[in-house]
C-alpha cells in the first residue's frame, strides 16, 4: 500500500530535487498493486528519512514490508525495509532523458547507458510505437533462451528464427525478443516497446555512434 499525501504532513517543499505533493490527494493502494513499482526507482518521503530517491527491491505481501534502497546526499545507496504505511507521496522520477531522442541514431549505432552503470550498444534499424527492430552482438546480453532451452550457437537458434525468445541482459532484466537472424557476431530481431517503457527511468544516457562499437 502506498499512501498519498494531502498537503498535512511535514514535507521539505524547498528541496527542489524532489517532487511536491501538497495538492494531491490521500489514496490507498493495495501491496498487490504496489507491484508496479518493484524494479523501479521513485520518489518518496519516509519520516526519518525524508524526502528520498529509492529503487524498491522487493514488496512481501504478507506483512507488508518493502525492501529499498535509498540513495543519500553523496550518491551512495543504503539498504533499508520499511512498512509500507511508511511512504507518503510515491511517484515516478521524472525521465534522465527524451526517449524520443533515439530517433536521431536511426540507421546507426546507438549505446545506452543504465543507472546501474549497464551498457547496451546496438545497431538500431527501425522505430515505431509497437517495436523496436535493430541488432546486437552477443557480447550485449547475458543469455538468450528459446522454448527453455539456452541458444550459444547458430545450430540451436537455426529453429528459432521468426520466433519470440526471452533475452536476459548482465543487470538481469528479462525481454521478450523476435529473433529474425543469428550468426557468430550478431543477433537480429523486433523489442516490444510496451515491455521498454517501464524501463526508461533507469536509463542514464542515449548516444548516437558513428562506428561499430561491440558491447
């Protein structure tokens, strides 16, 4: 459950690093719909702490606690639980970057720089609302699994061509991707765009190469 603030409680309004919440309204969610932000940094003020930015860990349902880790003044994270009654005004932070800014790597390589310090470079062919089509060297991705079963090589992705596999990248975040080619340096293929943009609060920094640049 997170609770909303309604303008009552102590919040630092000068901090203008954080959002404010004096007009917004007392609403309860349940920790099942909490779900939402498990994976995800926010905003939030937790007394003790104050106004912070966290990454929720985890939300056990069953009593109610979250697992956070909080960032402090000096950019360092520190791990804390708290209940979930204890977050006052959590929200989203506002995107590092434009996502709209990848269209102007169209036809070119594009790296894309996670908070956690993850580095993704890929070859990014087409753009729209529905998927994203471009290629990747397999030095891009932790694993890429077909109907259960890890792909290493172009025999085992041969029967999974024009087929939705699950790519795990070094951070652990799992995509769903349309494997369209597969040789000893690329991989090929559509991504979801409904599936990245939960993701784009974690992205650092868009940049656009002028070269071939293997990750």
């Amino acid at each position: 459950m997170i609770m909303r603030n309604n303008g009552t409680n102590r919040i630092n309004h000068n901090n203008k690093n954080m959002y404010s919440y004096r007009h917004q309204t007392t609403d309860y969610l349940s920790p099942i719909n909490n779900k939402v932000y498990v994976g995800q940094t926010i905003w939030t003020y937790i007394p003790s702490y104050g106004n912070v930015r966290a990454y929720v860990r985890n939300i056990d349902h069953f009593n109610g606690m979250v697992g956070l880790d909080i960032q402090n003044v000096y950019g360092s994270w520190q791990p804390i639980q708290v209940h979930y009654s204890h977050l006052v005004g959590s929200a989203p932070p506002p995107l590092r970057v434009n996502p709209y800014q990848i269209l102007s790597c169209m036809n070119n390589w594009i790296k894309i720089k996670l908070i956690d310090g993850t580095v993704i470079t890929a070859f990014l062919k087409s753009f729209n609302m529905s998927q994203v089509e471009g290629f990747v060297s397999h030095n891009a991705y932790k694993s890429m699994t077909c109907q259960g079963k890890v792909i290493t090589n172009e025999e085992e992705a041969k029967h999974c061509i024009n087929r939705w596999v699950t790519v795990i990248l070094h951070n652990d975040i799992s995509l769903s991707f349309y494997l369209t080619s597969y040789d000893q340096n690329y991989v090929g293929g559509y991504l979801k765009v409904s599936e990245l943009f939960p993701l784009l609060n974690k992205v650092e920094s868009i940049d656009c190469l002028r070269k071939c640049i293997e990750n």
